[in-house]
C-alpha cells in the first residue's frame, strides 16, 4: 500500500481541484448544477482515483485507477474549453489552468506506463 500523500501527482491534481473549486465560485448561479456540478466531479475525480489507486493491492489495480483520473482529466479538458468559450474565465486564467491541467494529464501517462511495464 502507498501513500497517495506523497505522490507529486497526487498533490498537483489536488491544488487544481482547489483551483477549480475556486474558479467555479465565480460562474453565474445558472451553471450552479450543471457545469459548475460538472466541474468539479472531474477535477475532484483525480486525485481521488490517485487515491483509491494507492490503496489498492497490485499495480494492474493501481493502473486502472490511474486510468480512470485520466478520464477524468480529459473530461475536466473539454468543460475548461468550454468554460473559456462561454467567457466564464478569462484567456489568461484558462492558459495558466489548462497548462496544469495538460501537464498532470502527461504526468498521469508516464505513470501508467511504468506500472504497466512493471506488470510485463
């Protein structure tokens, strides 16, 4: 068993998860239950995943987590573009918050192919 805790991915996917929170506080009361709601499932679902990952008993199990957080991830993508697109958030919030975003997505692959190498 691992300690998500001390996994930089883990610690980097949480801080967007509070950025997102934070971003997410300032939409119109419209999107409270739609895209506000969607938002922050996504960006919560990393690192939770990171962190039922951990808790599991092989790293095939650790990696499908792993791979779930990705999905998540992306669609956490998707919702930032469409943020920007409704001119919820400004660009230079977007670019600073999709570039975390991009890197914790390449830093979540490198993961995964090492468990997976592992496992070969």
């Amino acid at each position: 068993m691992k300690n998500f805790r001390d996994l930089q991915i883990w610690d980097r996917s949480h801080q967007l998860t509070l950025a997102i929170y934070r971003l997410t506080q300032e939409f119109p009361k419209t999107e409270t239950y739609g895209l506000v709601s969607q938002m922050r499932r996504s960006a919560s679902s990393i690192p939770t995943n990171i962190a039922e990952g951990c808790g599991r008993n092989t790293e095939r199990d650790f990696a499908r987590f792993l791979d779930n957080a990705m999905g998540s991830a992306s669609e956490l993508e998707y919702q930032l573009i469409l943020t920007r697109d409704l001119k919820y958030i400004s660009l230079d919030i977007f670019e600073v918050t999709f570039a975390e975003l991009t890197e914790i997505k390449r830093m979540l692959n490198a993961f995964m192919q090492r468990l997976r190498a592992a496992n070969e």
